[in-house]
C-alpha cells in the first residue's frame, strides 16, 4: 500500500536559518536525484500565491 505523503508527491523535511541572509532546506536525497539536484547546481526560487516554487535552473 503507498502512503499517502507518496501518493500526493509529499514529504516532510526541515529547514533552518544558516546566516543572516538565508535559511537551508533539506531536499530528500531521493528527490534531489530525481531533478538533478544531487550535486552543486543552481535553483530559481520564486513567490508563487500557493507557496515556493523551487526549480533548477538549466544553463
């Protein structure tokens, strides 16, 4: 039976305030790997009415 945090696409993870100008979020390793993040990249961070949209950025 799949539970229900991965039939929606959902976990839950931590963050934390690391400076003065940022705050760490921890992406499931699984997850990072899925979208390329598992090694040193750069992401879009933008405001969405929703919430956060986080997306890697492709150059």
């Amino acid at each position: 039976m799949i539970s229900d945090n991965k039939r929606n696409n959902k976990e839950i993870t931590k963050t934390w305030i690391s400076g003065q100008n940022s705050c760490t979020l921890v992406i499931p390793r699984s997850v990072a790997i899925e979208y390329g993040l598992d090694s040193p990249s750069h992401v879009i961070v933008e405001k969405t009415p929703e919430g956060i949209l986080i997306r890697k950025l492709e150059v």
